[in-house]
C-alpha cells in the first residue's frame, strides 16, 4: 500500500511536530474508523518525553484523516495532541 500526503501535511508536520514515519505507523499498525466526509482516521500515542511549547509531554497522540482509492491512501490532515 503506498502512502502519499497532500502538501496541507507536509506544512503541517513541521508546525505540530509529528514526522512521516509517525503517520505511516499509525495508518499501517492501528484500526481504522470512519471520519466526516467518507474520509478513514486512525489514532496511535507515540512515547514523547518532552518539551512542546513550553509545555513537558509524556506522549504525543497522532491522528491522521485520510482516503483509501486502490492500494493507495492520501493523507488529507491529521490531529496531533
């Protein structure tokens, strides 16, 4: 399954602080549910340990919105907390 991210991502993995690989996990080891919009989510909590806006984070919970056509999901957006 090929994974691809719209440039919305990209911009917004440098400002939420969530990298590709932590996105692809959690699309390719999580269960997927239905989201708004016939869109796919999955959710998975990353050991973080640190230090986020000034605030210290014990984890960092990833949230990506997607669709699947064929083998191949697009990553729309994602929620980072």
């Amino acid at each position: 399954m090929q994974i691809i991210f719209s440039n919305h991502c990209y911009d917004s993995m440098r400002k939420r602080g969530v990298q590709e690989l932590e996105i692809i996990q959690t699309i390719q080891e999580n269960n997927w549910t239905k989201a708004k919009f016939n869109r796919l989510e999955a959710e998975k909590e990353f050991s973080y340990n640190n230090i986020w806006n000034n605030n210290f984070y014990k984890f960092k919970k990833v949230n990506p919105v997607f669709v699947k056509e064929r083998e191949t999901v697009l990553v729309i957006t994602f929620y980072a907390f």
